[in-house]
C-alpha cells in the first residue's frame, strides 16, 4: 500500500499531497489547525473552563448529572416530617383529657 497522510482526520495518499501546489498545502494546513482550535472551544463548558454557566449550551445544561448530595438532603427532612427526633414526644395539645373532663374539672374548680 502507499503511504498516506492524516490531515484533519482525514488520511490522504502521500502521492496526491506532493502533487498539490504549495500555496493549497499551505491553506489546508491553516484551516485544519483553525478546525482544530475550534474543535477544542466547543468542548469547554463551565465545568472545565473560566467561563460562566449561563454560556452553556442547552446541550451541555441537560447534559450535567444532577448532584445526589443535596437531593438526598432534602429527602432526609421530609421523611422526619413533624414528628422530630425518635424518642420525643410531639407537642402537647390542650390538656391532654377529653371535653367531659374538662368540663368536670372547670366545675370542680381544678382548673
């Protein structure tokens, strides 16, 4: 096989590249390193640059994994709900009697 060349990506046969004229080789190689730049750009999003997050693509927004910590946070708080810490009794409504009693112990004067 004869050999070839690699020029963005694409492999070309050593024969045909000598054949072309000098001032083409050398716009084709210029283009292929501005590609090449560009290329390595468009792989920077915030994460792994300086830039901001608001100039993410939409892609790259829906492409983030979602953050297990503070999910599973926000999940251990409402499991608890209003019942507070195990062992502990909730507040305390009223007197704790029903409004029979109640009524007796305002009669009696107890309360």
């Amino acid at each position: 096989m004869s050999e070839t060349i690699t020029i963005a990506g694409i492999e070309i046969p050593k024969a045909d590249w000598d054949a072309t004229p000098a001032s083409v080789q050398a716009v084709v190689m210029v283009l292929s390193e501005r590609l090449a730049h560009i290329e390595e750009q468009l792989k920077q999003n915030s994460r792994n640059s300086s830039r901001p997050p608001s100039s993410d693509t939409l892609s790259q927004r829906q492409a983030k994994p979602e953050e297990p910590s503070s999910s599973k946070r926000r999940e251990s708080k409402r499991s608890q709900g209003a019942q507070g810490k195990k062992g502990h009794r909730g507040p305390a409504k009223g007197f704790g009697f029903y409004p029979v009693e109640a009524a007796h112990l305002l009669s009696v004067g107890v309360i």
